[in-house]
C-alpha cells in the first residue's frame, strides 16, 4: 500500500501564503535581492541542505540540468528558507533561485518545474527520453 498526499498546485498555495520571491535570475535584473548580495546566497544555498533532487547528465557525464529543492540560512535574515535551485549547463543556459519561507509553497514549485522541465526539454538529450513524464526524462528524480 503506497500512501499519496493531496497537494494544492504551486499557485493556489502561493494565494493562501504568499508567492515565492525571486532571489536570483540569469536575466540582469529580474530578482528581488541586489546583485551584489548574490555570492552570500549562491554560497548558502549552495552549501544548504538538499532535500529533493532531479537532473540530467549530459553525455560527458556532468549535470547539463539540476533542479534541486534547498533547505537554506538565508544571509540577510539569518532564518531558514527553503529555495528551488534551478541551472542549466548548455550555452545560453538559464538559471535562477527562488525562495519561500513555507517548505510546502517551493515543494509544489519544484514539482511542478519538475514536469514542465520534462514535458518541455530546455536542454538537448536524447529524443527517446522526450515525452514519457519524469522517470524517463531525468537521470535522477524523485517525481513519479
């Protein structure tokens, strides 16, 4: 017996405890924290605690895609977070960070960048792995 929790969507949490904030973005400026703050949160972030995880290795080896759910010590507050890790390694490459206060709010996020992500490729891999939901587009996931 497998036991499945019902979770609201991405937004309808965000209605109910606020939207997650951007802290972090590949385009100049399109994030709520000052650039010049960036280091203090890629280094926390980088060095929080992963609680879920999905990428794609590219045909190297390395992580050509990582979306990973953080739990964090946010730099300006000193109070834990929780962000939704999202890069990609190809030329001309997205990345960017967004965070919430409330762990629900950025796990419904991070699923649902999960699906998009597999549903809607930004990165090149093998046309077999296209269109078969997350298990088989994903090296390592943990989204059904």
């Amino acid at each position: 017996m497998s036991v499945a929790l019902a979770v609201k969507p991405w937004w309808e949490l965000a209605e109910q405890y606020g939207q997650p904030r951007t802290v972090m973005h590949h385009r100049l400026y399109s994030s709520s924290v000052p650039r010049e703050q960036h280091a203090a949160y890629a280094f926390n972030i980088a060095g929080g605690k992963v609680l879920r995880e999905s990428g794609v290795r590219a045909e190297d080896g390395s992580w050509a895609l990582t979306i990973r759910l953080v739990e964090y010590i946010e730099p300006a507050t000193l109070r834990t977070r929780y962000a939704l890790d999202f890069w990609t390694v190809t030329p001309g490459g997205k990345w960017y960070v967004a965070d919430h206060e409330t762990r629900a709010v950025i796990e419904a996020v991070y699923e649902h960048a999960v699906r998009i992500e597999a549903e809607r490729p930004s990165v090149p891999v093998d046309a077999k792995r296209v269109g078969r939901g997350a298990a088989a587009y994903y090296d390592v996931t943990d989204v059904a």
